[in-house]
C-alpha cells in the first residue's frame, strides 16, 4: 500500500470545479435550505405584516445591489441611484397603462414583464448619462454629479412633467388587476413577495456571475487603482459606464417591482434620503460584498420597525414620539451608520464570513 495515495475532504481537480458555486456537499445543503426558507417558509408561515416587512426587506436589498456595485465593486460614489429606480418606476408604469400593446400580449399577461425588462433598460441608460462625468471627475465632484441626477430626474422630470401624463396629477393610480404575470394577477402579499424573491435571485445571480468575469475583474481593479488598472490595459471609461448601464439596470428593475407594491405611483416615492439610505445599508453590511447588501438591509428594516414597535406603547404616555417618529428614525439611521463605522468598519458581512470560517475550521478554527 506504499505508493497509493488517498486524498482526504474537498478538493478540486480543474478550474471549473474550483470555480463552482457549490463547491461541497455541506455548502449544497445550506443553499438547498436557503431556498427553503426564502421560497416556502417565509410565505408560507408568516402572517401578512411580518411578510411585507419580509417584502421591504427584498425591495431595499434589490436597490442596495446596484449602489454595491458602484460603491464597493467599482469605487464609484453615487448619492442618486433612488433616481434611476424612480425611472424604472415610471417607465413600467406608463408602459402598463398607456402603451397600446397589442391584444394577445395584454391577453397573455406579458405587458408587465416585458415592462420590467424596459424598464431596467431605460434606467441603466438613464444612469450612464450621468454617469459620463465619471470619465473626468472622481470622489467629491462625482459624489455632486449623482447628486444633480436625484434632484433633475425626480424633482424636475417627474414631477414637473412625467407625473402629469394623461391629466393625473402627481400619482399614477394602478387599479386591481393592472400588475399580470400570464394568468397571475400580483394582487395579494403572497405574490408581491414571491415576485420579489424571484427578481432578488436573478439580481445576485446576475451579479455574482458578472463580478466572476472580464469585467468583474476590471471593475475590482478600477476600484482599486485606476490609474494601473488604466497601465494595464483596462478601458477605464468603458467599464465605469458599464457599471453605471448594470447598476442602473438592477435600479430600473427594482422600480419595476415597486409597482406592484403600490396602488398609486408618486414622486414622494423616490426622496433624496432613499439614495443615502441605500448606501447607509452597503456600508452597514458590508462594502464590497453581496451579502452585505442583503444583510444591511435585513438590519436597517428590521431594526427600524422594532423601534416603531418601541415607540408605539410609549406613545401612550408620550403621544409626541409617534408624530417625532420621522426623525427618530432618522437619528437612530445616523446612530447605526456611526456605530457601525467606529466598531464594526468591515460590515455584518465580514462577521458572517469570520463565523463560516470557524465552523468550516472547527476543530482547527484558531
């Protein structure tokens, strides 16, 4: 038995298994019961207000993805992407209401999906115009930049004239029955959530497999240093509006979905604080990771609706706290954004990553 060799746990032998998604049977089992939980348990076994915040939840974490992008994958710092997912909003919408789709596709129920796609096509090209300035500035001025697509895009655009499309007002109204996948009408807390679950897994899927190509590589090494990513070869411009187009996508299709959360569809919707609050979640979750987009959002919903739950009884002897609650929440975001910078700098993700370490270590974790 001297010359035979007996390798012992997971190894790879190629390069397709060693970029495998799952690389080991005890890493399959936890996907397959991620799966579970998201698809059956939740829906299943929550009642209707747990399940909406469970819906809040996946909305926030759809439009963290593209600001993750951005601001973790490429270094562009943007303060505007509630813009872009305000744009996907509204090109569904009037793509659903006033478009004059022909017969069979409003029969089959294509109309909206075909609106989402749309939709994150105009937002993703909406996003690279104001993303060009990325070309000659970086930093504080293109932080002004995604600030100006906010304010011009909701504020004047929308407000001023998309909203008074067809003699409305300011808000489209959705009337029951308008959001159809095929014969499915997303008119009940169940569906809404099983359409954000859905669209949430083609977004992670989307952007992990980008992040694992050409130009996944490209945007980690802009972000890096730009300046050898650009000795190196790397179209710089090229791939910053790249970023803006995908990002701007996953914005446009994050809008998309909110119709369908909503009977009336309104500027106020989409403010300047949704932007900053976005990148409030990437930097509680973690820069520079999916999970952290997912995690910070789970914190911020979560922990802001346990403090409405806490402010609720208090009201009782303190009816001012529940009309202050506005800016409770505001000053309990800022309180979280500090304490996470001064203790926790790395994000949730980076805790949740040292905790996988240690179970797949154990009994060698040190």
């Amino acid at each position: 038995m001297s010359g035979v060799w007996l390798p012992c746990g997971d190894y790879h032998q190629n390069y397709v298994e060693d970029q495998g998604w799952w690389q080991t049977t005890f890493i399959k089992f936890k996907m397959v019961l991620l799966l579970a939980v998201v698809f059956l348990f939740i829906p299943l076994l929550l009642p209707g207000y747990y399940l909406s915040v469970a819906t809040m939840v996946g909305y926030t974490a759809m439009g963290a993805l593209g600001v993750q992008l951005l601001i973790g994958y490429t270094g562009l710092i943007t303060l505007g992407h509630a813009a872009f997912i305000a744009v996907g909003a509204y090109t569904s919408t009037l793509l659903v209401l006033q478009f004059p789709w022909p017969k069979p596709i409003v029969d089959l129920g294509l109309a909206y999906p075909m609106s989402i796609i749309a939709a994150g096509i105009v937002a993703g090209i909406w996003s690279v115009l104001f993303g060009l300035p990325s070309a000659k500035v970086k930093g504080f001025y293109l932080i002004l930049t995604t600030m100006a697509a906010q304010f011009i895009t909701v504020d004047f655009f929308l407000t001023q004239y998309v909203s008074q499309i067809g003699g409305r007002g300011q808000a489209f109204s959705l009337p029951p029955g308008t959001i159809k996948i095929g014969p499915w009408v997303i008119d009940t807390e169940v569906k809404i959530y099983y359409l954000m679950a859905v669209l949430l897994t083609l977004m992670v899927i989307a952007l992990a497999n980008l992040l694992r190509s050409k130009s996944g590589r490209a945007w980690v090494a802009i972000r890096d240093n730009d300046i050898a990513a650009m000795a190196l070869g790397i179209n710089i411009v090229w791939y910053k509006l790249l970023a803006f187009f995908v990002a701007g996508f996953f914005a446009g299709v994050t809008g998309a979905f909110w119709v369908s959360n909503t009977a009336a569809l309104s500027p106020e919707h989409f403010p300047w604080f949704w932007s900053l609050w976005l990148v409030g979640v990437i930097l509680i979750g973690g820069v520079g990771s999916i999970h952290g987009a997912i995690f910070g959002s789970f914190f911020m919903v979560v922990v802001m609706e346990a403090l409405q739950w806490a402010v609720i009884p208090l009201s009782a002897y303190y009816p001012k706290l529940l009309i202050d609650f506005a800016y409770i929440k505001d000053a309990a975001f800022g309180l979280a954004i500090c304490a996470f910078l001064i203790y926790e700098p790395n994000g949730i993700a980076y805790r949740w990553w040292q905790i996988k370490n240690y179970f797949n270590l154990w009994p060698f974790s040190y």
